[in-house]
C-alpha cells in the first residue's frame, strides 16, 4: 500500500450489513482546510445517516486527533435530533453511537467493506491521489464513490483499475435534513453499481436519483445556478430588489417545489381549455386544435405557454461575473437580515436546519393520492 495521503482524510466503514450483502459499507469522511469551520460536515452526516440504517461504521483519519473530535461532534448531533424527536431510524441515539467507531489505519477501515463513501475537499487532484490509493487495495466487491458536488466522474476515476465499481453519490447540505443524493456514473460504471448504490441510499432513508450520463455541474447545481443566474440579472437590472428576490422564491416558488417539481407543476398548472378558451390559451389555429380532455396536462401546458416561455427565456442576459457593485449591494441587503458575522450566521443555520427538520417531518406525514 501507498504511504497515507498528507492531506488527512476520515473513513467510516460500516460492517452490519443488509442480509443480500456478504460484508459491510466504507464511507471516506471529509477534513477540512480548517477544523474550526464545520470540518467534516457531510462525511458526518453520512455516518449518522448509515447509522441510523443499522450499519456499523468505522470513522478513518490519519490523525487521530480528528477522528475524536468527530465522535464528539457527532454524539452531541445526535443527542439534540433525539431531544428534538428528529433522529433518524428505528435506534436510539446511543444504539446508533455504538455503531460508530474510528482508527487511523486506512487499510483496516477498508477491510470488509462493500461501499466507500469518500468526503475529502473538493479538489480533483486530492480526490484523485485518494482513489488511487484505494485503488491498490480494494477487492472487486468494492462500491468507490464520491460525495462531489460538480467534478465529473470520467475525471475523478480515470486510470483506476475498478473503474466499473465507481461513481459520484452527490448529497445535498445539510444531508441529514436534506434527502436528495444524486448518483452519476463514469462511461465504464457497471449497471450493478448503480443499482446497488440506489439501493443503499433508499434503505439509509434518503431519496436517490440516477442521472444517466455524466454532465457539468450534474442535475442539482445546474438547476440552482441557472436561478442564481436569473436571479442576480434581475437585481443587477434594478427589476427587484435583493430581500424581494428571495421572497419570490420563498414565498411563492419554494413553497411549491418542496412537493412537487417544476415538470409535475406544469402538468398541474394547465386548466381543461373548456375552463378557460381564452385566444392566448393556445398556439396555432383553431383547426388543430384537439379535444379538451386530451390536451389536460402537461401537454395543455405546453400548447398554451411555449410561446409566451420562449419569448421570455430569450430575454435572458449574459452569465453574471458575481462581482463588483452588484455583489457589494447584494452582500449587504442579505447583512441586513442576518449580520455576516460567525454568531448570526450561525444561529441563521441552526433556524434553517430547525426548519428542514419540520419540513421533513410534514412531507413524511403527507403522501401524495
């Protein structure tokens, strides 16, 4: 095996195992630049995630020092979500905390692992000298995957020898509130990796899903950035100012899409045409038009809109620098709500995760018909 990685990394290795499955779970934590500064957020949450599955996990560092302050981090975690009747799965948080164990022995947290899960900073050279390393001493049951948020797969696993074994598991943060992981495969992944992946993710409680071939930025960020773009023009323009932009989204849009997504809202949105017969409902003559029932829908939604939402999206302006007087403006419209200093911030992500928590909470109690 290769010397250790100078960087520090963290691994959690989970051993009890799903009875398909002949040996246990490998989850590679994150360390960050500086530990002061939330380190080893999301490779936290992704060991308290597969504890609460039942897992066992084995938390790696080369320095020990950060692993325990890892357990500590995590055993106070999961006190408050117990007090606060948040905590995943059917354990108790000090069920769950037994499971959790840490070594600063890479090849040991590897040993008996079926998945590795690994959270190091977002850097393609570092991400890539780590799966290189775990190249060497993985077996071919070995699932590698990477907790990115944007690099592409066919550049994080390029060269390794289990190409076919690996993929990107992208979480969202917080992920222990936030269930959404996005799994992206290299050209060469094998389906069953996919697929034992997706499987994995849905038995810790969180909600997968396959994107089919790699892309930039993958489904989440593009999505995001493409209403951070708009969303930046529009106060760059003096449309709207920066406290009433969120609100359109908080407000208005993200009450909506905490249910459903924008393609079920336009499937929803369309009234029957016999409802509404208005000469702007539709595009083209009235000779092609079809019977109402049938254009119910999405495709009622695109008959009546897609000229009004080509003519606006041709609007659209150039990609924003996020720099200069505009980012100055909008730094200091959001100071105003809450104070960039680390107290208020931090009180402002402790509200935010209080409010995912309950939101979370309803959406489970809520099943659509």
């Amino acid at each position: 095996m290769s010397a250790p990685v100078p960087w520090g990394m963290k691994s959690s290795a989970i051993q009890a195992a799903p009875a398909s499955w002949d040996h246990g779970i490998q989850v590679i934590l994150e360390k960050g630049r500086n530990p002061s500064v939330l380190s080893g957020l999301i490779g936290r949450s992704w060991a308290m995630l597969f504890a609460s599955g039942g897992f066992r996990v084995k938390l790696y560092d080369i320095e020990q020092q950060q692993v325990t302050g890892a357990l500590d981090t995590i055993r106070k975690e999961m006190k408050l979500l117990e007090q606060s009747g948040a905590l995943k799965g059917s354990l108790g948080a000090e069920e769950q905390l037994a499971l959790i164990s840490g070594c600063s022995d890479l090849r040991e947290a590897v040993e008996g692992t079926v998945h590795i899960q690994e959270c190091v900073p977002e850097n393609l050279e570092l991400k890539q000298q780590l799966f290189a390393q775990l190249d060497q001493i993985v077996d071919g049951n070995v699932v590698l995957s990477s907790s990115s948020s944007c690099l592409l797969p066919s550049k994080l696993f390029a060269g390794l020898v289990h190409v076919r074994q690996c993929l990107v598991a992208h979480p969202v943060n917080p992920p222990y509130h936030v269930p959404l992981v996005e799994l992206v495969p290299h050209p060469e992944t094998a389906p069953a990796t996919m697929d034992r992946t997706y499987a994995l993710m849905r038995q810790i409680g969180q909600s997968p899903v396959r994107i089919l071939k790699e892309v930039d930025g993958f489904a989440l960020n593009r999505l995001q950035y493409a209403l951070i773009g708009e969303a930046w023009r529009l106060v760059e323009a003096g449309i709207v100012s920066p406290g009433d932009l969120d609100l359109v989204m908080s407000d208005g849009l993200g009450l909506r899409y905490a249910f459903i997504g924008p393609l079920e809202t336009m499937h929803l949105n369309a009234e029957d045409f016999a409802n509404n017969s208005s000469s702007d409902a539709f595009s083209g003559d009235a000779s092609t038009i079809k019977p109402s029932a049938d254009l119910d829908g999405m495709l009622s939604y695109c008959d009546r809109y897609r000229e009004g939402m080509k003519r606006v999206l041709k609007t659209f302006g150039p990609i924003p620098e996020f720099s200069g007087a505009v980012a100055e403006k909008v730094h200091q419209a959001m100071c105003v709500k809450v104070p960039d200093d680390p107290e208020h911030l931090a009180a402002r992500r402790e509200w935010r995760d209080g409010c995912l928590m309950r939101l979370a909470k309803l959406k489970g109690q809520v099943q659509p018909p």
